[in-house]
C-alpha cells in the first residue's frame, strides 16, 4: 500500500503534494471513474452509526441473558432513527446544508466533463452505504444530471439494468452528439426513498420528508421519557454487554407494566421494518430484508465495475467495518489494472486501512502530516480543494 502525505492544509507547497496531483489528473483522464462514500460524507448533517451495529448484536446473541429484550433492541433502534434517519428531514428545509456537497459535485462533474478521452464515457458511479438523499438532493439542486436507478415520474420504479445509460447532447447547429456526465447513484445499503410495493414485489420511489415527520411525531413522546437512558446508551464505549444490561434493568425498574410496554416495543420494531427499507446496522444485513435479491445484484454491480480494465475506486467517508464489501474490494484488487485511492480523514486512520488492505500494491492512501485541532482533517472540503486544483493544471 502507498502513502501520499500531504504535508500541510496549503496543498501545493511542496513537490509530493504537486507530483500527487498530476498523477489523479492522469487518472481522471484515462480510468473508469467510481466513489465509495460512506457516512463521513454526511459528516455534519447526519451522526454515524458509531456503535450501534455492536449494541444490536450483543443484545441479538445474548437474548437470554436481557430480559424483556425487544424494549431495550426498540430504544438502540429509536436512536439509530432520531440520530441517523429523522435528521434527514432538514434537508427539504434548509438547502444551505448541502453546500459542502455542491461544491464538491460542481468539481468533479467539471473534472469528468473536461476530459478529453472519447474511449471512456463519461459515466461516474456513486456507490455509498448511506441511506440519506444528500447526493440526489446535491446534484438536483445543482441540476446535475444524475442515475438513482427509477424510471418513471408519476410511479417510478426501481431497476438495476437503468445503471447502464449514457446520456448525450445534440450540438444546436449540426447533428453531432456530446456525451454529458453522469453519476450513477448506487445504493449498496438502500434508501430511505425507496419503498416496497409488495403486490408487484418492486421497488418504488417514495419522497420521504412526510413519512419521517409522522413517524417521528408517532413515536417520540414514548420514547422521550426514556431520554436519560438513551443517553447513556450513547455514551457506552467499553464492557458493552455488562451496561446495556445495566440501562436495560434501569428502564425495567421504572415500567410497572412489562406485558404493555414489550407489545409496544415489538409494535414500534414491525413498524420501523416495515416503513424503512433499509439494510439496518446489523451483521445479520442480508436475512433482515424484503430485498435481499436487489441488494445482492447492486454488490455485483460493485464488483463488476471494479474488475474493468483502468479502473479507479476512490473511497471517502469509508471505513471498511462492511465485511460484504470489504470481501469484495478484496477480491476485485486481483484486477492489476484497478486503482484504489482513499482519502483519510485523519492520518491515525492509516492503521485501520494497513490492517485490512495494507498487503495490495494497487492501494493508495492519501492523507494529511499536520493534523491540530482547527485544521488538518482531510474532510469533503479539502478533497473539494484537490479536485478544483486538478481542473487548474
């Protein structure tokens, strides 16, 4: 694995800093262009998963040893929501959030529309494990055409065969054609827009900002009374079966009616399942859902646009805790014409990046020397600042 090292936020300063740049403008120019963006892209906006897939499963392997366990799994779910789902619903409220992201995508749709390689096409792909609609809300808003794989407007329907289009405009005064880019927005986890239409066993689009307040406005006033306990939830960091057991019995101790409030719990479970169709933070993914063949054909898709000739992944926001997904990148790195380049958010997340694909010559990881407390995070708006100095050059 390779390490790029910029040596301070004023990228440029230095000959590595320029050498890595002129190397992504070749890449840019000459490779099938992917992304894998995970929840740092949404860093600011929604809160990452953090241990809540680790607090799901010690409390799934351990069912005999909680008692009343679906009160304790409904108040871990509840927080996913209110920390990771419901913030979604400021978005249709207060664009000024995305302009992080608009920035982001104006550089890199430049980037791909400057290119003057006609063997390559100008199709980007956007593979994220995120559930948000931050990337449509992004391109939409910048009138960016963009692929989330519907058809449709009045009902419009999901299918993977719709990730393989181009697009193209008619020059005004003669009939030649232009390929216009593209991003193809690959949703490897699902979407909270996506809804289950179960008669015709299909995938519909569903604008989500009424569905999420409703839900919100069903649940919040029973779950609020559990605020101090979904606190200390929050705040496990070790031991983490012994004080899930220790909030679970706080909770336990305040209910006088167990049989009420485990009907509620599994009431609220059915209804969040059923309303969200998404793989939820658990190792149990794939048996959890109504789309198990839908999210299996989207992970092909990964792993056959990464075994292409001249191919470049580029991971932002991505960690690689995703097992499915790692396995794949793995296997997909056998390509010797795939390059993988991450961008660290920080330099202590190299280990993390050694430790899992340290051992393939393919892999770069790029990432920052000088890291204080105010500057040095390589976060969405220096990665920003890299594509717009590779348009410079």
């Amino acid at each position: 694995m390779k390490e790029y090292i910029f040596k301070s936020t004023e990228i440029l300063d230095k000959d590595n800093d320029i050498e890595l740049l002129r190397d992504l403008k070749k890449i840019f120019a000459s490779s099938n262009i992917n992304f894998l963006l995970g929840s740092g892209f949404s860093a600011g906006i929604l809160s990452p998963l953090g241990n809540i897939e680790i607090f799901i499963e010690k409390i799934r392997n351990n069912k005999e040893e909680i008692e009343q366990i679906r009160i304790l799994e409904s108040c871990v779910f509840w927080l996913f929501f209110q920390e990771s789902i419901y913030p979604i619903s400021r978005l249709y409220k207060n664009k000024s959030l995305i302009k992080d992201h608009s920035n982001f995508f104006d550089e890199l749709n430049s980037l791909i529309f400057t290119r003057g390689n006609t063997i390559k096409n100008k199709r980007i792909n956007i593979f994220t494990t995120n559930y948000d609609p931050i990337i449509e809300m992004t391109l939409e808003n910048k009138q960016i055409i963009y692929n989330d794989g519907f058809t449709g407007r009045i009902f419009s329907v999901f299918n993977t065969s719709n990730f393989n289009r181009n697009y193209y405009s008619q020059l005004i005064f003669s009939d030649n054609l232009v390929e216009i880019p593209v991003f193809n927005i690959i949703k490897l986890h699902g979407s909270t827009t996506w809804e289950n239409k179960t008669k015709e066993n299909e995938i519909i689009y569903h604008n989500i900002e009424n569905k999420l307040n409703r839900f919100y406005e069903k649940y919040n006033s029973k779950f609020s009374k559990y605020s101090d306990y979904l606190e200390d939830i929050k705040s496990i960091n070790s031991n983490i079966l012994q004080e899930l057991k220790n909030v679970n019995q706080k909770i336990l101790s305040k209910e006088q009616d167990l049989e009420r409030i485990e009907n509620f719990s599994i009431e609220f479970l059915k209804d969040y399942k059923e309303k969200f169709e998404i793989i939820n933070p658990t190792k149990e993914k794939f048996r959890e859902t109504t789309f198990n063949k839908t999210y299996h054909e989207l992970l092909r898709i990964y792993s056959n646009e990464l075994e292409k000739q001249n191919t470049v992944l580029f991971v932002f926001g991505f960690s690689f805790k995703d097992e499915h997904i790692l396995e794949i990148t793995k296997r997909s790195l056998g390509n010797p014409t795939l390059k993988i380049i991450i961008f660290a958010y920080e330099k202590k997340e190299l280990e993390n990046y050694k430790e899992k694909l340290g051992k393939f010559n393919n892999v770069s990881v790029v990432a920052l020397e000088k890291e204080t407390e105010e500057s040095g995070k390589l976060d969405l708006n220096f990665l920003t600042k890299i594509f717009t100095l590779i348009n410079k050059l």
